[in-house]
C-alpha cells in the first residue's frame, strides 16, 4: 500500500449520503448504542486534541515538571500526534460524521 495516513479511506461522507439518501437505515436501538460507543470514542479523541493543543503552547515542554497524573496522558497524547500528525483532528470531524449519519438512519 502506498501514500501516507491522510490518503486512507474514511466513510463518513459515504455515509451521510446513504443515509440521507435513505439506503442506510439502522433500527433504533443499535443505532442509539453505536451513536453512544461513538460519543464516547469521540469524547477521548477531543481530550487528546486538548492536551496536544495545550502541549504545544508550553514555553518549555518538558515531561518531568508535569504532575505525575498527567505524564501518560500528555505522552500518549504528544505521541498519537507525532506518529500521525493531524490525524486526530481528522478523526475527530469523521466521528460527527458517522453520529449525524446515524442519527438520520434511524429509525424506530
């Protein structure tokens, strides 16, 4: 396979457009229980993009004057970003894609 990370597929306007073309229907309750796992996926993505943001207005970065609760969270925050810049933000704006296609897929 080549290219970079940025060229792999993503779905999300693939399907926003069946679903709002009416070809991805998915019943209530498995729709309410992945827009939920999403949500959350979506809720630790934002907390990683958070700690990358403030990373990287520190003055000095430097790991050993973080409190030690923070250490793991900034290291694999810093890290996701430095293997694979921008892809956080990227997934970020395919996590609201795939929820508002669920949510018009639903039904009861």
């Amino acid at each position: 396979m080549s290219g970079d990370a940025s060229s792999l597929p993503f779905a999300g306007e693939l399907f926003l457009a069946l679903a709002t073309e009416g070809r991805l229907v998915v019943d209530a309750v498995r729709a309410d229980a992945v827009i939920a796992d999403l949500e959350r996926t979506l809720a630790q993505v934002r907390s990683r993009l958070r700690v990358v943001r403030i990373w990287r207005q520190l003055p000095a970065r430097r790991i050993g004057e973080l409190p030690d609760e923070l250490v793991q969270a900034v290291v694999d925050a810093v890290f996701v970003d430095q293997l694979a810049p921008g892809q956080l933000e990227r997934a970020e704006r395919e996590l609201l894609k795939y929820i508002r296609a669920l949510r018009r897929a639903r039904v009861d």
